[in-house]
C-alpha cells in the first residue's frame, strides 16, 4: 500500500478541520446557516415570486380578499421575513468571519514558523559554503536573508509605506 502524498495528507488535514468546525456548531448557528444558505437559492426568490403575485392576485380583485390593496398584512408579513433572514444571515457571516478569523491565525503561525526554518536551513547552507571556500558564502544578499525577520519591523514598514484610511 503507497502511503499519501503530502498533498493528500494536507487536504485531509484541511478537511477534517472544516469537518470539526461544521461539526462544532451550536444547534442555533446550524439553523441559521441552513436558512441563510436556503434564502440564497434561486428557487427560494421563485418561491417568493410565486407566493407575491398569488397574494396580489388574489386579494387585489373586487375587495373579496382578507388582504385588500395596499396589502398590510402583506408588507408585514414580508418585514418580518426580512428582518429575521438578516438576523439570521448576520449570524451566519459574524460565525464565518470567526472561523475565517482562526484560519488567518493559523495560517499567520505556519508562515512565522517556515520564515524561521528557511532562515536557519540559510544559516546552514551558508556555513557549508564557507567551510568548502565557496565565495557565494560571502555574497551580502545571502547575509542579509540568513538574519532572522522582525515581525515588528515589517509590519512598521508596511504601516508606513501601504496606502490606508485617512
């Protein structure tokens, strides 16, 4: 049996860690994601479509309608839907801007961790070029990626360099 590429191994990785944080949900945060997915469907804007022009058609005809124009029960009906399909989406987007928020911190944490391992494999390839008497050891740009990255530093530099609010 052939053992999993480190690709296979990372998407399984990847994966289980969706699966847990799906998992993971309160039964309240997986009612609100289900509606919020639903209300994005196009059959649920027919659903809508058909529901209005049925209300409107029926009610609208010689005042026999329990809801005659200008349909307030209608527009409250439909103020209601919207309040709480936001209230619902909002909920699903504060939970998905959390998890979005882990994924950056942990993605954050790898990148810290190879910057450090790069440099010391620099480190290492560098002496190994200065014991064999290669000149590329005493090449200044080699020196410089060997030192080890201010975290501080860069994002000072980027503050003042990158364009932002003012």
């Amino acid at each position: 049996m052939q053992s999993p590429s480190t690709t296979q191994r990372n998407i399984k990785t990847i994966a289980d860690l969706e699966k847990n944080a799906l998992a993971s949900r309160s039964f309240s945060a997986r009612v609100g994601d289900s509606i919020a997915t639903h209300a994005g469907r196009v059959w649920f804007i027919l659903a809508h479509a058909v529901w209005f022009a049925v209300w409107i058609a029926f009610n609208a005809r010689d005042k026999t309608g329990f809801d005659p124009p200008p349909f307030p029960l209608l527009n409250g009906i439909v103020s209601l839907e919207a309040i709480f399909l936001s209230l619902f989406i909002l909920m699903s987007q504060n939970r998905s801007a959390i998890q979005a928020d882990q994924r950056n911190h942990l993605e954050l944490q790898i990148n810290l961790l190879a910057e450090e391992e790069n440099t010391k494999i620099l480190e290492m390839l560098q002496a190994l070029c200065a014991h064999h008497k290669l000149t590329i050891s005493n090449d200044p740009e080699l020196t410089a990626m060997t030192k080890k990255t201010e975290i501080h530093e860069v994002l000072s530099e980027l503050k003042d360099n990158l364009p932002g609010d003012e």
